[in-house]
C-alpha cells in the first residue's frame, strides 16, 4: 500500500510518498491546472492512503479521490501544525510531516460530511444570503419612507402599507431608487419561500431534525443547519 502525505495548494499539491511494502520514499510536486495531479493518481494502485489538511476549494479533489477509489483523510490543521516541531516551513516539508503523522498513527483525523450534507449546507447558506439581502433592501426602504415623513414600521410591509409606500410622492433618483428596490424585494420573495420549502423537506427527510425539530423553538432551518454541521453527535472528535 502507498501512503502519500499531501501539502494541498489550490493551483498545485506537494507529496511525500511510501511505499509500505519497499519503504520505498517519493516526493513530486504536481500541478492541478494541467491534469497533472489527476493522472498521477489515475496510475497509482488502489487503494493508496492520501492524509492533507482540512482546507477550502478542494472539493473537486476529495470527489475525485473517491471515484478513483482513494482513501482521502482530512486532518485538523491546527494539530497537525501544533506538532510541527521545526520553525521554519516549506512545502516538502508539510508534506513530510504529514506523512511521518500518517505513518506514526498520530494523523488528527476528523469527520467530513457527505456530499447530501455538503449540498444541503449549500441550501442553507444560499437561503441565508438571500434573507439577509432582503433585510438589507427593507432596511433601506423604511429609511426611505421615513425620511418622507412616513413610519409605519413592520406595517410598511402590509398590503395597505406597500401601497402607501408607492404612493408616496418621490422625484428623480429617489423615485428610482424606490422602483428599483422594490423590484429587488419582488424578485427575492419567491426565491426565499422556494427555499424555506426545500429546507423544511430536507429536515422533515432527516430523523436528527425531526428530533431536534421536537424542542420548543427549534424549526427547520436551526434543525437542518445544526445536523449537517455536527453530523453524528456520537462521532468522536478525531477519528485516527
């Protein structure tokens, strides 16, 4: 079996690899832009073990490893800096030392959610951004309507108070402003309520939310959100 410490940069990877039949020890330096790194793998026999950092934008690399037939293992990055004992780092040396902790068994291992996990964070956070960009707009339109004399507060988005709102008399870039807002408003609210219904189906789908869903106060988004970021309460911390 091979196993391969992995310094992960998003245009390239450094790698220190053994051979655990010959002990035989490689280093390369392959790039990602140019395929490099995927034909590497591609030649290698599986399963070979892979240990990196947990680090952004390496997505694509954790699911190709998997349709390669690679075991990938994610480590916490502050232990694995915390038991780096030399001052000065280099790429070569990360890898290195990454593999000296694989082949130790001291790797910090962690849990990695599942793609549905990863896809339904994807959902949540979307919907996030989407509120708080409504929020924003409907700040700055009750900043607009009070500034024309008019506070109506959470009754500005009534039906009578929408209609007030466009009522009021505005000229030039202020009526502009107002038109454009309120378009932004109009094309954020059926997005939104898409999304509320996804997020209520997926955790209506999970048996964790439904039970957190239990707990006074708790509903789908805080339910959905808390499950695919914990993952399995049982789990340990570190896995190896």
């Amino acid at each position: 079996m091979k196993i391969i410490g992995c310094d992960f940069h998003p245009s390239f990877q450094q790698i220190a690899m053994v051979d655990t039949e010959t002990g035989e020890v490689k280093e390369h330096k392959l790039m990602h832009g140019d395929g490099e790194a995927t034909r590497f793998y591609q030649q290698l026999e599986k399963p070979c073990r892979i240990g990196m950092e947990a680090t952004g934008n390496s997505q694509w690399f954790e699911r190709q490893m998997e349709q390669l037939g690679h075991e990938l293992w994610m480590g916490d990055a502050a232990k694995i800096r915390a038991s780096y004992v030399r001052k000065q780092k280099t790429d070569r040396r990360d890898a290195n030392h990454i593999l000296t902790l694989l082949i130790e068994k001291r790797f910090p291992r962690i849990w990695v959610p599942s793609r549905e996990q990863r896809d339904q964070r994807q959902l949540l956070l979307h919907r996030h951004r989407l509120v708080r960009m409504r929020t924003k707009i409907k700040t700055e339109l009750q900043h607009l309507a009070m500034n024309q004399g008019m506070q109506k507060k959470r009754q500005l988005w009534s039906v009578a108070g929408m209609v007030a709102l466009n009522r009021l008399p505005l000229e030039g870039w202020t009526a502009r402003r107002r038109k454009d807002l309120l378009k932004l408003l109009e094309t954020l609210q059926p997005w939104i309520a898409e999304l509320d219904i996804a997020v209520s189906e997926a955790a209506a789908a999970n048996p964790q939310a439904c039970l957190l869903m239990t707990q006074t106060g708790v509903g789908p988004n805080t339910a959905l959100a808390f499950v695919v970021t914990i993952g399995d309460v049982s789990r340990p911390a570190t896995l190896a």
